[in-house]
C-alpha cells in the first residue's frame, strides 16, 4: 500500500543517514521500525558493520533476533549513539504522540539514553498540531491497580476523558511488556505538551506518558508521491 511504502522510504533513509560502524542502535516498536531493521541488517552484512542493538519491547527484541542482529541492553550500554523509532503524529515543533503500539515506556528510556533520536513515519503521521491527524488520545502507562483514580483525576485536571486499552486478542485489558495498563486520553484541545507531560507524570500511579517532549531530533517522513520529507 502507499503508506508500507511510505513507512519504507522514511526507514531507509533513517538508516543510511544515521548509521554508522562501531554504533550502538536503539530500535523501536511498531509497523515502521520492521524497514528500519530489515535495512539495517542488510547494511550490517553488506557493509560487515559493527553493530549492537537495543530493544524498546519485546517486539523489538524479536526483531533483533529474527535478523540476526546483535542483541545488548542498557546494562552494557547505557549510552546509545541513536535510537530510531516510529511515531503516532509529529507536530511542527517535533513534539510526539507515541504508545499506539503500547510500547511508549520502554522506547522514552531508550530514546532518553541516545545522542541522536530518529524518528520514522509515513504521511499519515505528518500534523502541525497534536490531535489533528491522530483520534486515539495519548497513551499513558499506569499501574494496574490505579487506573481509575488516575483516570479520573486526568479528566478532571485536563478535560477529555482516558479510557482503559482493552485487548483484541487477549480476554480484559492490554497489558504493556511491564506488565501494566495503558489509558489513552482523549483530550479536547491543544495544551502545553511540556507541562502537561510534566503534570501527568507526576499523578501517583503513573509510569510514562506518550508524549515525547524536545525528544526527537529529525523526523522523516515517507511521502504519497515517494519523496522523503524532513523535519528537524
Ligand atoms: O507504539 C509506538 O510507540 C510505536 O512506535 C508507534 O508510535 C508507531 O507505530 P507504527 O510505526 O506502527 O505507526
């Protein structure tokens, strides 16, 4: 489809412009990321690269493993040289809305520890504010036994409302690889990401939200006419 290919163009040339020999690789979660890894492992056998790579899920880590990557973690690395990952919707001041994947904790660590953070996307995830082309609300990881009253305490403060995540293929709700749930808030109108990212995060329960401020530093977006736009 026009958006696989899109996810494609945004994911090569990630790759080729952010990845070196020697480098220590954060990879994401979600649709997109597969290209990225699908390039990178072809680059590291073309190229006989040096490279170590850190999971942000347990999808990521399969991915590593399926390619035959080198697989490490922050315990060896604590200090990445990039961290490349999808995105829901990226607003003109590459604020993000990550998580549609439920994976937003483990990748604001790993984006958090890398020099550079990449971000990849298609068309689709191309906004100039927040909420205009993304209708799913930002994903905040919780603990379990407090969603309710951080829930509610989100729709008081804030406005909108912020659901449970139920599962599809599981009886009850999503449950992250941390093994916790996941509220996606459905605000009402544009905010101050930073303060609001700030204020969730410091609601008792909370574990992460998806909102990734002053975090990444380009963006590349796979166009419908095949072009590849970034944003810095
Ligand atoms: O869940 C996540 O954070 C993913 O990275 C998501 O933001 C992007 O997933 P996609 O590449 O499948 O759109």
């Amino acid at each position: 489809s026009m958006a696989e290919e899109a996810k494609k163009l945004a994911a090569y040339a990630a790759v080729d412009n952010h990845v070196q020999n020697n480098q220590v690789v954060g990879v994401g979660s979600g649709s997109t990321i597969v290209y990225a890894v699908d390039r990178l492992a072809d680059r590291v056998r073309q190229e006989k690269l040096n490279i170590v790579c850190v999971p942000t899920s347990f999808q990521a880590r399969q991915l590593i493993l399926q390619h035959g990557l080198t697989l490490s973690d922050l315990d060896r690395h604590p200090e990445l040289d990039v961290a490349i990952d999808g995105a829901d919707e990226v607003d003109a001041d590459l604020t993000l809305i990550k998580g549609g994947g439920g994976c937003l904790t483990q990748e604001k660590i790993v984006a958090g520890c890398a020099k550079h953070f990449v971000v990849i996307a298609d068309f689709r995830k191309d906004s100039k504010a927040l909420g205009q082309q993304w209708k799913k609300g930002v994903p905040i990881e919780v603990i379990p036994m407090a969603y309710v009253p951080i829930s509610r305490t989100i729709a008081r403060r804030f406005g909108g409302e912020a659901n449970l995540r139920m599962a599809v293929s599981k009886a009850g709700p999503v449950v992250t690889d941390n093994s916790n749930f996941i509220l996606d808030w459905k605000f009402e109108h544009a905010q101050n990401w930073k303060e609001v990212n700030t204020a969730i995060k410091m609601i008792p329960g909370v574990v992460e939200t998806g909102l990734f401020v002053g975090m990444a530093e380009r963006a590349y977006f796979g166009m419908e006419d095949g072009s590849v736009q970034v944003r810095d």
